[in-house]
C-alpha cells in the first residue's frame, strides 16, 4: 500500500517537472517586449472582477479616459470591457479563467483588472486556482511590480516580485501522498530568474535608482532561494554603477520598520512568495494596502490591478460605492507610463500624491463617513486640471 503512494506521488511529481522543462523551453523562444510606440491602435482590456473591483476599475478607466480624451476620440486608444472573471462564473465553468474570458483577454494588449475572489478551505466554492495566478501563467506575466511612496517619510521604494515560479506557480499541484502526508513545490529557473533580475536593474538604471537590495531565505532554502540569490548577483555585474546587498526576508521585514535603515532602499528583487508577503506590510506605510496598485509585466502582455482583495462584505452592506479607488489609480499611473503616456502618467501620479498625503480634501473612509469612490475620482481630476 504505501509502495503504491509512493509511486502515484512520485508520478505527479515527474508530470509537475514535466511541465517545467516545457515552460523553459517556451521561455528560451520568447522575443523581446511590445514596442507601443510602433502600433496604430492599443487594446485596453477592463476587467472588473468580483466585489468592489467593477466599482474601483470603472474609476481608474474613467480617469484614464480624460487623461487620454483625444487618444480615445481619435481611435489610437480603446478600451475592450471584459465580463466573466466573478467567482460566480469561474465556479460554473470550473476553470479559474474560462476558455472565452482568457480569448478576450489575449486579444487585449494590456488589460486594467480588478480584484478578484480566491476559495480558501472553508469556503463555499469549489478550491478553483486563484485567476490572478492563472492569468500570470497563461499571459506569461513574469513581474509584479509595486511602488510605494512616502515622500514625508523618505520612503521611495520600488519592488520586482517573481511572479510566474516559487512557491505559488504550482499551488494547486501538491500532492497529498497519504492522510498524513501533504508535499507541495517551489521552483526557480534560471530563465525566470535572469529576466526579473534584469527588469529591476534595467528599471534602477534608467530611473536613477542606485541600490537594488535581492531578498531570499538562501541560508535556509539553499537550492531555490540560493538559486535565485547567485543568479542575481551575477546580473548584477552588469551594472556596476549600482550597488547591491542581499538580505534575508525576515531581517527585511524588520528593517522596512526600521525609521532610519528604510530611508537607504530603493528597488527590490525577489522571488514570489516573499514578494507578496512584503509589498503589502510596505504598503501599509502609504496607507494600507487599499492605496496601493501594481504591474504584472510581461513580453507580450500586461496586466494592472490593486494589490488587495475583492471585499465582499463591503458590497454585501451596501458600502461599495464608498471604496477607495487609489489603487486601481496608482495601478494606472503604471499603465499609462508602460504604453508609452510618461507625461500623463506622472500628471496623474502628481495629483494622487496631492489628494492623498498633501491637501488631503476629501478621504474615503469605505463608509459614509468618508467621500465616494466617484466623488474621489472626480477631486483627482480637478487636480489634474489645475496641474
């Protein structure tokens, strides 16, 4: 009996590597990224998710909009709705991105997404892969990168998660080998590391950032994170004007606390797992993870959205027209500066910086304490206008 767990587990485990060495291949045969300058039309795909999301990404789009205004009237910038990313429809098609949802997307060129709902262990939905996660592999979205700044506090940092391997990309593929014993996998490639290490160099380069700090557990996950951390340092000769150091994810989280060792970082590389843990404790510094949006990148796609969840109970008290929209707003600051609009972008990032840490004139609270989602957007772009 236990000779035939044995090798049912180590049947699965062989598939797992199987599709691992094709991923690599699939990587090695890539091109280079979308040059947007070059194209006649670009494709903005809005996807509103679950819960408060469709409220959040109808106010990003509808700033982007008048950002945009004569890009949108004269037909170089459109935008494509895309319905069928609800829990509701992902559970009745089994699938985390049904077949006709993943169609419409790729026919996107890069898409704004809201927040979308991911089944824990308890729910009451079938445990169905989280479509954030399911959407990173299909599109090959292999950056995640969020900003977080606090200009008061000297906060400027800039984070290059892994987004496509570690201990997420096979979540759903562990193996319970027996009642007792339950194994799940991490990976790292040598393809999937260079090229994030590479994004964050390129990035602090043009950016005029001057220190790129690699976070890994490598003392204690020696052949992953170890992998992770070389392949790092190795890319990191290519750029000698910028310095490096490397730090252990627990110390860092720390040191983020720390008032006076935070002021000294700047851009961040590390593997997914401890990407997603520590971008949102950063977040908190800027106002709570609701403030916060990010960049999936990859070749050929990519993707915008917030960093937290769905809030459904905000929708099921009648509060959703409340939320806050700043992170589906910053996440536009990043789409408008990835298609080639810099001068709109950094317009918009100026105005967020205002609304939110210096006039600071209306405040969402997710409450009628605090102003609407639209009547926020609406206090952004009267500051974009007296810019």
């Amino acid at each position: 009996m236990m000779e035939e767990k044995m090798v049912s587990a180590t049947e699965q485990f062989a598939k797992v590597l199987q599709g691992q060495l094709e991923r690599i291949q699939r990587m090695k045969e890539q091109g280079d990224f979308v040059d947007y300058s070059g194209l006649d039309q670009i494709v903005i795909g809005v996807c509103g998710g679950d819960g408060i999301g469709p409220r959040i990404t109808h106010e990003a789009q509808r700033v982007i909009s008048y950002l945009l205004q004569d890009q949108v009237k004269a037909g170089r910038v459109v935008f494509k709705e895309i319905d069928g990313l609800t829990i509701e429809n992902r559970v009745a098609q089994n699938k985390a991105i049904p077949d006709d949802v993943l169609a419409e997307l790729k026919a996107c060129h890069v898409i704004l997404k809201g927040p979308t709902t991911t089944p824990r262990k308890g729910d009451p939905w079938p445990n169905i892969e989280s479509a954030n996660v399911a959407m990173r592999k299909e599109l090959d979205l292999f950056a995640n990168v969020r900003p977080v700044k606090v200009p008061a506090q000297g906060i400027d940092w800039t984070f290059f998660r892994e987004n496509t391997e570690g201990a997420y990309t096979l979540g759903s593929l562990g193996v319970n080998v027996d009642e007792d014993l339950a194994v799940d996998f991490t990976v790292t490639t040598t393809q999937g590391t260079e090229r994030i290490a590479r994004l964050a160099y390129d990035y602090a380069r043009k950016n005029g950032k001057g220190r790129v700090s690699i976070v890994t557990k490598a003392n204690v996950i020696k052949t992953t994170d170890g992998k992770f951390l070389e392949i790092c340092q190795k890319v990191a000769q290519e750029y000698p004007e910028i310095a490096t150091d490397d730090w252990y994810i627990d110390i860092m989280t720390a040191k983020l606390v720390d008032e006076k060792r935070r002021r000294d970082f700047r851009v961040f590389v590390l593997p997914n797992l401890y990407g997603d843990i520590i971008t949102d404790e950063a977040a908190e510094f800027q106002g709570g993870v609701g403030t916060a949006g990010s960049a999936n990148l990859g070749k050929r796609y990519a993707m915008f959205e917030a960093i937290h969840g769905s809030a459904p109970r905000m929708v099921k008290e009648g509060r959703d027209i409340y939320a806050d929209p700043c992170s589906m707003l910053r996440a536009a600051v990043l789409l408008l500066s990835h298609i080639g609009y810099q001068a709109e972008a950094d317009k918009l990032e100026r105005a967020l910086d205002i609304c939110m840490f210096e006039e600071k004139k209306m405040h969402c609270t997710g409450r009628d304490t605090g102003c609407t989602c639209e009547e926020f957007g609406n206090y952004v772009m009267d500051t974009i206008q007296s810019l």
